[in-house]
C-alpha cells in the first residue's frame, strides 16, 4: 500500500500542471480487487490506485471538505480519504449491512445506508461519529441529497419505496410507493427525486415537497443508477448492457446506447457535458450528454461499482455549478 500511494503521489504532480489543472476526476471504487481507481478525465488515464480492503461499492465524493468516502460491505468499514485520495485520513467499523453513503458537506454530515436493519447511519465527517440513526424501508440501498441540501432521500429496495427526510432536522416527511425494488435514488437539478426501479424496469419521479409521484420512465433491463445533464436523465441497464436516455421533463425515451459489460455507477462531469459509466468489464464508459457519442474508454481496477458520486472536479473548480441544465 505504502508504494502504491507514493505512485500515486507523484502521478498527482502531474495533475497540477496548466494542461490539466481544469480536469474532472473519477473515484472508482473497484470491488473484486478492493481498490479505488483515481482517474484524470481529461487524459482519460487512471493516475493511481489506492488500497481499499473490503470489497468497497459505495463512493460519495466530497469536494468542499477536500474529501472521499467509501463504503466496503465486506469488512463493513467506512473510510475518509483526502483529496486527491491518498492513505485513509479516518475510518470506522459499522454494525449491519453497509452499502451506499451521501454527504451533507455544508452540515458535515456523512449518511450510509445499513441494508440489513432498514437504517441510516449519520455520522460526523471529521471524527466518523455516529450521530443518529434514521429508519427507513427494509433494505435501503442508493442515498442522495438535494442540490439545495433540503432533502435527503433513501432508496428501499424491499420496501418497493423511497423514504424523503428533512436533511436539516432528518425528520421524515415522505414515504413514497415507487416502481419494484429501487436501488439507486437521484436528485435531478430541478429539485425533483429519482428512483432506479430494479424490479420493474422503470425510473419513478417524485416531488419531495409533497411526495407526490410525478410518473415513470421506461428503461431497459435492471436498470441501477441514474444522473443527469442537458436536460436528459441517463439510467444504467445492469442486464442490457446499455444506458438509457430520457427526457428530464416529458420522461419520453430519447435514446440508448450501448456501454459494454453490466453498466452500474454513473454520475456527470462538474460541467454537464460528460456522463461516466463504470462497467465490469474493468472500465469506465464516457459520453458527450449533447451528442450522446461514446468518446473514451478509461481502464479501472477489477470489477468498478462506483455506486454514489463519483466524480468531482479537479483543485481550482472546487464551487462552480455541478450541473448544466
């Protein structure tokens, strides 16, 4: 471990340079070689790869605290890093099934979903704290947080629901029927909450200030995670191989295109412009959201989940608009 952070350490000079101070990076967590891949969008080259025992999934990128968090459900360990990532700066044992993890940078807060106890961990960002415990459906999976930090919002795969809390008092205020066992859960930019609809392959929308279901787009086969850019929302399809294409507002189909082996974590570039899909075929997909082309193949560790936010914008953009409508 100690060698592959000096690697990464003198790879990361590298980054600081004119020609690629602006770039994105990728946190891919790597789960069948424990590992996190760190990758320069803008070379579209992984720059280093860092230990992560445990199998890690869960990724939540959080750039105003100069930090990354990971989830690894096998040794249940839940770990800080810095950015860019480089030895663990703190980590913490949790009880239950670990799985997905949101960050509440301003309130510094870190959430993590415990799949076996229909539980929320909130926990402290700098000590790792816990400091509450919210109960939701039977086994929440994906977690997001509003854009305006209003709302947090779970995804009950069993419970065929989302639950929505007040993100400032993390009282519940919604618990939405859905489509068959979400699995990934996303705030769109205009504030509205999406669930990826394992089960039913659909993508349900809801308002959460009324917890209304606002209606459903149709995807391809197990869909898992959804993001958006240029007023589209693009869903990963696990069995289908591909990403389906939506409009934000009509929730017509626009497109799909196809990615390569088991599509799973997605998330947009700071300037809306690029989608990134990580793949077990050891690989991130990125595609121009104007277009919607294929524009690069970036290799990753062995079998990337990259499930949360994983994409954070380089040193110097820290603050600019993560989305472009």
């Amino acid at each position: 471990m100690a060698n592959s952070c000096r690697l990464l350490a003198v790879a990361l000079v590298g980054l600081t340079t004119p020609g690629s101070a602006f770039a994105d990076y990728a946190y891919v967590t790597n789960q069948s070689s424990s590992d996190l891949s760190v990758i320069d969008l803008d070379r579209m080259v992984e720059v280093g790869r860092i230990s992560v025992p445990g199998q890690p999934a869960g990724i939540a990128v959080a750039p105003e605290l100069g930090a990354v968090f990971t989830v690894s459900p096998d040794s249940k360990m839940l770990r800080r890093y810095g950015m860019p990532a480089g030895a663990p700066a703190a980590e913490r044992r949790l009880d239950g099934g670990p799985i997905g993890v949101a960050v509440d940078e301003r309130r510094g807060r870190v959430f993590v979903s415990d799949w076996y106890n229909a539980r929320v961990f909130v926990i402290a960002a700098d000590s790792l704290a816990t400091l509450n415990v919210l109960s939701t459906g039977s086994a929440p999976a994906g977690l997001a947080l509003s854009h305006d930090r209003q709302w947090l919002a779970t995804a009950d795969r069993d419970a065929n629901q989302i639950s929505i809390f007040d993100a400032e008092t993390l009282t519940l205020r919604h618990r939405v029927a859905v489509g068959s066992r979400p699995f990934g859960v996303t705030f769109s930019p205009d504030g509205r909450v999406f669930s990826a609809d394992v089960g039913s392959n659909t993508v349900t929308a809801v308002d959460p200030v009324s917890g209304r279901v606002l209606g459903h787009a149709a995807t391809r086969e197990r869909p898992y995670a959804v993001a958006f850019a240029s007023g589209r929302g693009f869903v990963t399809n696990q069995y289908d191989d591909s990403v389906s294409v939506f409009d934000a507002q009509s929730l017509a189909a626009v497109a799909v295109i196809d990615t390569g082996e088991y599509p799973e974590g997605i998330d947009t570039s700071a300037d809306g412009r690029q989608i990134v899909v990580a793949k077990f075929s050891n690989s991130l997909t990125v595609i121009d959201s104007e277009s919607l082309e294929t524009i690069g193949e970036i290799a990753t560790g062995d079998g990337p989940r990259a499930f949360g936010r994983f994409l954070a914008p380089a040193p110097g953009r820290v603050g600019e608009p993560a989305f472009r409508q």
